[in-house]
C-alpha cells in the first residue's frame, strides 16, 4: 500500500495537509521563490519543522512532489496518525468505486434478470443489498488499516525487487495465494454458521437468498472483516510482490461479485463458481470455499450445483424455483429457526383464506 499511498499523496494528499496544516508563511514564501530548493535547504527545514519526504523504497518508482507540497504541511508523510486516516479514505474510497464499478458491469451485462422474478427474491432486495455494504465498509476499511500500515513499515514479507526472489517464485506466490487463502477462508466462512456466530454475524448475508452482485460486499462489517483476514496474514507468513498484492486485492473483490452474479458459465467440479455458491445462499450449509471446491470436498460440506442450473430450459423454470424453495424453506426453520424475509411475493396466508 506504500505505492498506492505515495501516488495519492503526490496529487491530492499532500495538498491537503499543507491546507488544513500549513506550515508558518515565511516559509511558504520561501519555498514559493524558489524554483528549485536545494537540498541542504529542503534538509534544514525537514530537521528544524520536522517535515520529511521519503519516498516508499529506493526501487520503487515514485512522484516528486510539486510544487513541493509535501513540506508545505507540519504534518508530514511519515506520521502515523496522517498515514492512518490516509489509508482509512483510500481503503473505502477504493472500496466503494470497486464495488460499484463491477457490480453495475455484472449486473448490466452478466447478471440473469429473470432472476428477479424468484419467488425468494426480497421486495426491495438490491437497494437493501446497497445499503447494507455502504453502511458496512466504513468499519471494514477501519479494521483493515492497521494490517495495510504495518505492512508499509517493513514488518511484512512484502517486497519490490524481483531479485529478492527467483523469477520462478514470482510466478508460484499466486497459485499459493489462492490455496492458502482458500483454505482460512473455508475454516472461518464455516465457522461463521456456528449458531453463536451465525445470528450475531452471518445472517445478514443470507438474507439474500437469491443475491445479485450488489450482495457481494452486503455483510455484517465483521463479517466480512473476518472473511478478509487471510489475505491480510499470507505476506506475512510468505512473500509477495508488491504489484501482485495489489494485483490479488481488486481481483479478489470482483472474483466475490462474480460468484454473485448467478451466471453459471461453468460446472467445473475445481471451482467454486457462481453455481456452487447458488447452492451456498440456497441451503446454507455447504460450499463455504471462496475459489475452489477443494476444502469444501475434504470438510465433507462440497454440493454439486444442481444440473437444471446449467439447462437454460429448467434454469429458471417454476418447476425449478419450486424444488429450490421448498428445501430452502427447510433449511431456514433448521437454521434460523423461521423465515421473517419480506418476499417480493408474498406466499398466500393460510389463516386468510376465506373459510
């Protein structure tokens, strides 16, 4: 994230602080008139104002500051309280348009419609999707941040130099990523629908019994601060680049609006695709992987997606959406003890009926 940070603070942050926190004027005039300070005189105000530029690493490539911002603040770049909140707007900014962008994309060009007829879809489903990750990425972002400030500190195995490892580990951290990752994930997802943390955690994610890709961020913020923990644990443990991380991060979000999307391209028996996480929102108490079927097979938990998902014939057929509903509705009075959804269309109530 030091790349990311250094980036944003050349063309908005920098200019930011040097306005709430200004340094005294003579020596905003100073550097003002001069057109290229020198070292020793950028070196004098460093020491005597406590301001510094440093850029994240000498590989790295960076942006010289202009015209000089960064020492036009008394809160310099390398405070910790700045780096915080610094990263906490970056975090949900970027969250936030990354959501937004690729859920509308799937949602536009990938996303079945007819689904929105399902007689488990909720009546106001996909503004109360919207609402739910809006309101949980703050607190997300927040948790998140002190993962992103430690790695930018050293204390990660993070690296710039492709040197610092063989070219051939360069290309073996992803395949480790997802296996690693894959692997927490499944063990905290299923930890998760534990009754306990089930009700005070999981559940508002299963209110989407037919989710779209809005449902993809729609969590509990612990929630889905949990389920995040993994990718924040591999550089630690292992290296990795620190292009691949970014890398991995924006792929990682739109891989979870792409098993949200309920477009089942494939049934590969490997991955854990938009099919067989249907059959997650469906009945609950299987695939809980994030990328493959692997640790859902060795936990006993894997379900083949069912073959009418595949049929474009019965895909969407009521016969379909029947069989889907009545094991779902089995499955919710096993697990949540009742249904209290509002559908979009309401079953007929049975104490109503005209006698």
């Amino acid at each position: 994230m030091d790349i990311v940070l250094e980036t944003v603070d050349a063309f908005l942050f920098d200019h930011v602080y040097a306005k709430l926190f200004p340094v005294p004027q003579a020596v905003t005039s100073l550097l003002r008139a001069t057109a290229q300070p020198s070292n020793e005189l950028l070196l004098s105000l460093s020491k005597n104002l406590s301001l510094s530029y440093i850029p994240s690493e000498p590989y790295e490539y960076t942006f010289v500051p202009a015209p000089m911002a960064a020492y036009l603040s008394t809160i310099s770049r390398t405070n910790i309280i700045r780096q915080f909140i610094s990263l906490f707007l970056i975090t949900w900014s970027f969250g936030v348009v990354l959501y937004f962008l690729f859920a509308s994309l799937s949602y536009i060009f990938v996303y079945d419609k007819r689904n929105l007829q399902h007689p488990k879809y909720l009546k106001n489903q996909m503004r109360m999707e919207i609402q739910q990750a809006l309101s949980s990425m703050p607190l997300m972002a927040l948790l998140t941040v002190p993962w992103f400030l430690v790695e930018m500190h050293g204390y990660s195995f993070m690296y710039w130099d492709v040197n610092d490892y063989n070219l051939t580990y360069l290309f073996l951290q992803f395949p480790l990523f997802i296996l690693f990752t894959d692997c927490f994930i499944y063990l905290i997802h299923r930890g998760l629908h534990h009754p306990i943390l089930y009700k005070r955690l999981h559940k508002p994610h299963h209110k989407w019994i037919v989710p779209t890709p809005f449902a993809s961020l729609a969590f509990h913020p612990v929630d889905g601060y949990m389920q995040s923990l993994p990718y924040h644990i591999f550089p630690f443990i292992f290296p990795l680049h620190k292009l691949s991380y970014l890398l991995l991060f924006v792929n990682v979000n739109i891989w979870t609006i792409l098993i949200h999307d309920g477009e089942y391209m494939t049934n590969n028996p490997v991955v854990n695709g938009a099919a067989c996480h249907t059959m997650h929102h469906l009945y609950f108490n299987y695939n809980y992987g994030q990328f493959m079927t692997l640790w859902d097979r060795i936990g006993g938990s894997y379900r083949t997606p069912d073959d009418s998902l595949f049929d474009q014939k019965t895909k969407m057929s009521a016969a379909t959406w029947k069989q889907q509903s009545v094991e779902m509705e089995k499955m919710v009075k096993e697990v949540e003890d009742g249904d209290d959804r509002q559908y979009l269309t309401q079953p007929p109530d049975e104490t109503k009926k005209e006698k």
